[in-house]
C-alpha cells in the first residue's frame, strides 16, 4: 500500500553549515523522503521557510503521515500551523518525529509534557536494542544495531509513559533512553524516534532507515468506526 507522507524539515542547518550540506546534499528531509519513495511511498518534502511551513490545510489533508525533523528553529514555527498539525493527529494522520523533533511545538502539545532529557554532544557510541521484538516497527532488525557516532540523550526524559516502548539505547557514556516509543492521541498514531543529530551520516543507515519505513507503514491511518461528537438524540425510547 502506498502512503502518502509529508517529511517536513526546517532546513536550517543544511543552508548554514557547509559540513551538513555535503552530507545531506538534498537536506535532511531529502535524503528521509527518497528512502520513502524507495519503499513504494509517496513522499512530499516541506519546510520551515514554506509558505505555512508547507503545512497548508490542504496539504496535511492529503498526508497519511506526517515524518518531522527538526533542532535550532522549533520556536520559529507558528503557533497556528502547530495546532494544525495537532488537529490533523486527533483525526487520524499519523506523526513521526525524529531526533529534535521531540522539541516540536505540536509533540510537545501532543504529549502534554515539557519532553525536556538530559544531553551532550562528542560522537559517542549508540547501541541501539529492540525492546518490543513483536511489534511492527521492528520487523527487519536484529535484536540491535549500532550507531557508531552520535550526539547523546539520557534519560530523564520527560514525556508520559509510552502506549509501547519499541528501542532503547545504550550510549557509550553510560546513559540510556527511550528511543523509540509510541502513543495514541485520538484516532491518530505517534512514535518518537531519538536518532538523528544532523553532524552524522544517520540517515544513510539501513537499520535507521528500516525504523523509519516501518514506524510510517504503523502509524498510516486506518478507518477505524465511524463517531459522532456532541449533543445527540437517543437512538431507543426512554421513558420519562
């Protein structure tokens, strides 16, 4: 089944950072909706300095899911758009956010929480594990991978406890985390997944790439029951 996915991006890094240019020559948002396409998707890219972030209604009308990466600009995105994006996750679009894009005004409204870790930078070791084998988001991995360079995250982390925990990392440092975790909000479907600092090559990774795939292919929306809101008339006799 195609899904038709949005892979939004603030771009930022890839215009100011040469390092980061050469390494995701397309952006960021380039490289993830390629592997999409690759996968059979359809994969449209927006970003931060697109009209409406690129976000328009029409356009999260015709997203199934919405992939979001984002770091330096999350308080440069309007208010009005990140209700949006919110709006369109209780109808049912699913949500993925990667790395930074736990900082994003619509996930951190999604969850309620200030999604607040502890963090350092230095290019050490992630050992990525498989902690829910049965879930479909898994499916392709083994029972880990490594990430050989990465920015590290710790836990605390501040979000409310995950619907199912799908990965946690190990860092070379000593800390560990959550990193690949879902939820429910309305009839939509979320999951956070941690890896992604734009001073790597981690998008390029299959198994990150595989997570990827399969967390868009999870939380595509599905019909569901149909329901109805607000005031409405008994559908039998009550006796008054």
């Amino acid at each position: 089944m195609s899904i038709r996915v949005t892979v939004w991006n603030e771009n930022v890094h890839e215009r100011e950072e040469p390092d980061v240019a050469d390494r995701y020559p397309n952006g960021i948002h380039g490289a993830v909706a390629d592997h999409l396409e690759s996968e059979g998707h359809h994969a449209r890219t927006a970003t931060l300095g697109d009209p409406e972030h690129g976000l328009d209604e029409q356009t999260l009308a015709e997203t199934d899911v919405l992939v979001w990466w984002s770091h330096c600009a999350n308080d440069e995105v309007r208010d009005d758009v990140a209700d949006r994006v919110v709006d369109c996750v209780h109808e049912g679009m699913g949500f993925v956010p990667l790395h930074s894009g736990k900082n994003s005004k619509p996930f951190k409204r999604l969850m309620g929480t200030t999604c607040n870790i502890k963090y350092r930078h230095g290019g050490e070791r992630e050992r990525v594990w498989v902690a829910d084998p049965g879930h479909p988001i898994a499916d392709g991995l083994d029972e880990q991978f490594v990430i050989p360079e990465t920015e590290t995250y710790g836990e605390p982390y501040d979000v409310p406890e995950p619907d199912r925990t799908v990965l946690i990392s190990w860092f070379e440092g000593g800390e560990v985390f959550r990193s690949g975790v879902c939820y429910r909000r309305g009839r939509g479907r979320i999951f956070a997944f941690r890896p992604g600092h734009e001073e790597y090559p981690i998008f390029h990774q299959a198994e990150v790439k595989r997570v990827i795939a399969n967390a868009v292919e999870w939380a595509a929306p599905n019909e569901g029951a149909s329901a109805r809101w607000g005031e409405t008339d008994p559908l039998e006799r009550v006796d008054e």
